[in-house]
C-alpha cells in the first residue's frame, strides 16, 4: 500500500476543497432547458392523442411521470439497459406496442431567450426517435414519414452513447414562457427484448455578451473567413485580450496585448481529435515576417497553438512546460482561449516554436564551405517517416524493420543544398559512433529528466530536436524535447504509461516492446544511458533541480487554481469528460475525477524517481575520490534563464579564480577567488540582473585556465 507523506495528504486536501469552489463558481454559458433528470409524463397510447405533442396544457391524468435520475424511459430483459431507466414500461409495451409518447414542459424568460444562439439535442435511444419542440418536428433517427400512435421504429438502433443533433436552426421555435418538448419513441417490432429513450434538451448563451474568462483571449479571423483545414496555409488577422491576472476578460474589450497579420495552418493530431493544434507566423502590414511579444513571453515570430484534448486535466503539457522552464529551457506556455473565426474553439496553450531565433533556438543558417557550413542545423525525431530526411546507418536493434530517420527542420527540405546535407550527415554517422565525444550532455540530461518526470511515451523516438552550432561557436549536439505531453503523466496504458515505476528509456529500447511500431529509440540513447558520465550528470542535476514532490505539487495547484472558473467553457465545447478518448489509462466521472488521478500519479512517479536515482549515487563517488586532472564541464541547463551550475575538477589544492565576462569581454562577475581543495566543486551563477546574449566563464587554477561559452535566454 502507498504511504504518502502528511504533505500529500494535506495537498489532497486542499485539491478537494477547491474543487468544490470550481463546482460552485465555475459556471458556463450552457442552459439545460430539459435535463436528463427533468419530469416527464409517458404514456403507451392506446389510440391517436391529438395535440400530445403540441399542445402544452394537455390534460394528461392518465400519463404515468418520470422523474429523477438516470431519467430513461423503457426496458430491457437482458438488463443492460437497465442502469438508464428510471421508469420501466415493459408491461404496458413489451410484446404489445411500438409507440411511446413523452411529454417535458419547460420554462424560458425573454431575457434568457434573446441571449441563446445555439440549441442540441442529446438522446440514447433504441430504435428511433422523433423529437418536437412546440409542435415543430426538430430531430428524428429510424422513424416513418407518417407517425402515428401504432408506428414502428424502421430499422433497429441500439443504444449506446448519447448522440447530439444541432438544432440550433429551430431556436425560433422556442417562445418566452412555457415550452414543450415531445419525443415520439418507436420500438422495431413489439416482441423486441429492449427499448430505450434517456434525452436531454441544451441551450447555449451568445459568446459575444456572456463570455467570461479568468484568462486571456486569442481571437483569429482567417482572411474572408475561410476555413482552416490541415496542411492548408491562411493569412488572417490575430487579436489579444489580456487583462491581467485575477481580471475578468470579455469578447467586448478591447484588444490590448497583440494586434496584427498572421499565417495560421492546421497541425492534425495522431488520433484525428476534432480539436487541433495550429502553428502561427506572426505577419506586418505588409505581409513581412514580425517578432512580438505575446501575453509576456518573450519576443518571436513562429508560434504554437497546443490543444488538450484527450488530456481532460487541460494541464499536462502545461506542468511540463512549466518544470522545463524551471530547468532553464524557453518560457512556460500560457493558457488562452481561443476563437477562431468567431467559433469558440477552446482552450489552448500558447507555445514558443522550436525555430532559429535569438530567443529560441540561437544559430544562424548554414553557409556552403568552411566554419559556416558546419553550423547551425536543425533535426528532428517524428512519426513522419515519409517527409524529407536521412536515415541513420546504425539500427536500432538487430533486424529492426525501420531505420531511425532524421528529418529536416532547418534548413528545411526546399531550403537545404546538396553540401549541407553531406555535411550534416557526415556529422551525425560520426556522432551516433561515439556519442559521449560529440553530445551536449547537459542538454541530454535535461532531456532525460523531463520525459521521465512524465513517463512521456513518445519520448526518444517522437517530439525529438537536435541541433547544432557552427564548429567555431559549439561543436556538440544539443538535444531538446518538443512539448507535447498529452499522452504522459499517467494518461495513457500504452507503453506502460501508466504505470509509476519504471525508466521509459528502457522499456522502448526493448525491440520485443516496440517491434510492431514504427518509431525506435536510436542505439546511441541506450548507449549513453550506460556511461558513468551520464548517470553522473543525470544524478547530481536531479538534486540540484530539487524536483520534488513540494515543488511539482505547487505547480499542479496554481494549474488548478488558474482554471478552475475556465475549465467548463472547455468542456461545454468540447464534452470529453466521462468519456473514454484514446488511448486513456483512466476515465473520471468529473473533472475533479481526473485532475485528481494526475495529481496522485505524479506524486507517486517523483517518489520513484527519487528512490531509483540513488542507484547512480555511486557514480558520484567515484568521480569525486579519482580527480586525476584539472577541468571545467559545460553549465548546465545551458541555454539557462536565470539560474546554472558550473562544475569543476582539482586534482590538488589550487587557488581558483572563475570570473564571467560578457561577449564584449568585459566583467560580469567573480564568482570564485580563493584557495580550494582537491576534487570536484560546483557553483551555481544568478544571471536574473543580467540581459539575454552569450556570456563567456573562464577558470585560472595554478597554471590551468580554460573559458566555456554559455547562453542566456529571458
């Protein structure tokens, strides 16, 4: 049995508490005009009732009522059905009728009607159905041209999930006051062992006048509108509503944080969800490239809209982002809600795009000869095995079916020559060879960390970016994980994904795991997980970040605390809860439910984590009792924002002077200038007072100097 700390406990708790705070504040613009649980009359007509399904103040003695949950209306032998019914008719239809007329009046004020612009109809049914608002037939599945009192279903229909009918083209059909909806349920044939109608009736309010947020808003309009389809490129407009935080935000304030040109496309997602990422370039009036800032992240040109989809926290890939931050890679996305044209889609994270940029990916394009040639280079580890790449020559695992294939992102397919090809994968066949010699080991270990915080089941295969410097600015290879962590924190059984124990590396290094795939982890991963310098490096950053269960539960708490007015305008769009989405691990009945399943997952994946890290303790050691040699390690995070470590080896007692200089050569800071023992010492730098841009640290000890380059980034 888990035993968590009185900490946990006590964060549970709290979680709890303000779940009840988002079921009482969190409200909607949805209207239940007719819930499932909503009274109705029924009846088994023996014989045509005129103005059953019109007529509001029927008389209506001899109809039976069904109220309270789970609100359906019919029977079932078998008794699967059974767990829907609240009223069971098997004695008045069941071998006797086909027909049976619903009644459920309700009540509308002019004020809420003027403010309804969309209406939905939910119904579970078996066999057919017609559905009347007023007397105006508005939906109907399986049903006759001519209905009357002796009519019959026209083919069978089983009942499974609620489907939804969008009727909102019948909202003049509802009037200020009293209202009726009337169902006409049919069975195919009166010796049928089961018959069903479980239905409810939905009204939404107008975004323009009702919608309310705690976050900002995005709206997008694609030029005259048109559809933003997959791989289909639109030029548009981009507006911000960004109040602040802890401020209301309406459709009806004005735009204060960004305005301008874009190109908008369409990124489907691997499951086809109807809820999609989009990549955006910000545009000038003339159509120019533009670098901005958007809701305070730093300034760029290409960004990401990411949907949470069938993560219903809506806060997975937001954690992540948030410890990636943390560790000093890029900004931590943003949660917005999006319109695009004029259709609520949302809400969504705002992402920084993985392009070269001077505050996201920091290198120039590539030359055709000498140093410039060498460098900068951007590649990628996707599931597109058919877009424009190279394949490595070293399998995965003996007779894989797929080699690992590199994709070009920068220079992109049509940009890049012949030469820089050549040179770039003469330089990966070197590097897959001996992959300590030429890795950026710092970056590899963040890497690590953060995918297996999250037991990201697409990691080391998929959401994978490598890049490279010129020669003369860094010579290694960098790795960087995309964001994308839907599928992680316990969101999914594939790969074991669920489950808390366990190194993801290991598990999809196994070619009996992944053989039936077609993504594989590169050999030189597994290689690198064995070396001493890397368990090293993977167990002294892991202490140094203190990702521990305090820290990571803080996030998922202001997480919560952030959505917990917004979430339901999420979920009235999208009304994915209590729903299995592929590939789940865990199905909540509420939000709550689900939030509460992550929140505990990563709680006991951080204990794990925390346990199966003293494994590499020894490595450790024995670097620090065998300093054979003076040297200076690569910080790390690098990039880095605010904060990086700094290692260094005595082989004797020196004296040690380690100063920061900017790139114009002058001095930031001394961060070492005395006499210091034998072994290994680290020292973190604050960088939080000084700009973005390259900075350069140099260590003098007796008669050994060296200087490492490190990169800031705000």
């Amino acid at each position: 049995m888990k035993i968590w700390s009185i900490k946990a406990m006590v964060n549970v708790i709290i979680l709890f508490l303000m779940s009840l705070v988002l079921s009482a504040n969190g409200e909607g613009l949805t209207v239940s005009l007719v819930p499932v649980d909503a009274e109705k009359m029924v009846i088994v007509p023996p014989e045509q009732i005129d103005g059953w399904n019109s007529e509001i103040n029927l008389v209506d003695t001899l109809w039976t009522s069904c109220a309270g949950n789970p609100g359906g209306i019919g029977f079932d032998t078998s008794g699967e059905y059974l767990k829907y019914i609240t009223l069971n008719i098997t004695e008045q239809m069941q071998g006797r009728r086909t027909t049976c007329y619903v009644r459920a009046k309700f009540s509308l004020s002019s004020a809420v009607l003027n403010e309804l612009d969309y209406l939905t109809f939910g119904i579970r049914f078996d066999d057919g159905f017609i559905a009347y608002i007023n007397g105006v037939e508005v939906a109907s599945a399986n049903a006759p041209l001519n209905p009357n009192y002796r009519s019959s279903a026209s083919q069978p229909h089983e009942a499974q999930s609620m489907l939804w009918f969008d009727i909102s083209n019948h909202l003049d059909k509802l009037q200020a006051g009293e209202n009726l909806l009337a169902l006409h349920g049919m069975n195919v044939q009166s010796s049928s062992p089961d018959f069903l109608m479980q239905f409810e009736l939905l009204a939404r309010k107008n975004y323009q006048n009702n919608f309310v947020s705690d976050l900002p808003i995005m709206i997008i309009n694609s030029d005259g509108k048109v559809p933003v389809n997959a791989n289909t490129i639109r030029y548009g407009s981009i507006g911000i509503i960004n109040n602040g935080a802890g401020k209301n935000h309406k459709l009806t304030d004005s735009i204060n944080d960004h305005s301008g040109r874009l190109v908008i496309t369409q990124n489907s997602t691997a499951y086809d969800y109807p809820k999609n990422h989009f990549f955006i370039t910000l545009k000038d009036e003339q159509e120019h490239t533009q670098n901005a800032s958007l809701l305070g992240m730093p300034a760029g040109d290409e960004w990401v809209l990411y949907a949470p989809y069938n993560d219903k926290t809506l806060v997975r890939t937001a954690l992540m982002g948030t410890v990636a931050h943390h560790m000093g890679h890029g900004s931590a996305p943003q949660l917005c809600h999006l319109f695009l044209n004029d259709d609520y889609i949302g809400l969504y994270l705002l992402m920084e795009k993985d392009n070269p940029h001077p505050n996201r990916i920091n290198i120039e394009a590539p030359g055709q000869e000498g140093d410039a040639l060498t460098g900068g280079y951007i590649l990628s580890l996707q599931k597109a095995r058919s877009a424009d790449g190279f394949d490595s020559t070293i399998e995965p695992f003996r007779n894989a079916p797929y080699p690992i294939r590199y994709l070009y992102n920068f220079p992109g397919p049509e940009a890049i020559t012949q030469a820089q090809k050549e040179y770039i994968q003469s330089y990966m066949n070197s590097f897959e060879m001996d992959v300590l010699k030429s890795i950026d080991l710092a970056s590899a270990v963040d890497y690590f960390l953060l995918n297996e915080v999250a037991k990201n089941v697409d990691a080391y295969r998929d959401h994978t970016i490598l890049y490279k410097d010129r020669e003369s600015v860094n010579s290694r290879l960098f790795i960087k994980s995309v964001l994308d962590f839907n599928n992680s924190c316990g969101n999914t059984t594939l790969y074991n994904g669920d489950q808390v124990e366990g190194w993801q590396l290991s598990l999809l290094s196994q070619a009996a795991t992944v053989s039936g795939d077609s993504m594989f982890v590169p050999l030189w991963w597994q290689q690198l997980f064995h070396q001493v310098e890397f368990t090293r490096a993977l167990y002294k950053r892991w202490n140094a970040l203190m990702l521990s269960e305090d820290f990571v539960v803080e996030k998922i708490d202001s997480l919560y605390t952030l959505l917990q007015n917004d979430a339901v305008l999420n979920f009235e769009r999208w009304p994915v809860i209590a729903k299995p989405i592929e590939p789940y691990a865990h199905v909540g009945e509420t939000y709550d439910d689900d939030f509460d399943f992550m929140y505990l997952w990563m709680i006991d994946r951080l204990d794990w984590i925390g346990t199966a890290m003293e494994d590499f303790a020894s490595s450790v050691d024995a670097k620090e009792t065998h300093v054979s040699a003076f040297g200076l390690e690569q910080n790390y995070p690098n990039p880095f924002n605010p904060q990086t470590t700094i290692s260094y080896y005595l082989p004797t007692s020196s004296h040690v002077v380690l100063r920061i200089y900017n790139v114009r050569g002058a001095l930031v800071s001394e961060l070492v200038n005395n006499n210091q023992l034998a072994g290994e010492h680290t020292i973190q730098w604050d960088a939080r007072n000084q700009p973005s841009g390259i900075y350069l640290y140099e260590i003098i000890a007796d008669k050994f100097s060296q200087t490492r380059r490190m990169l800031l980034i705000r």
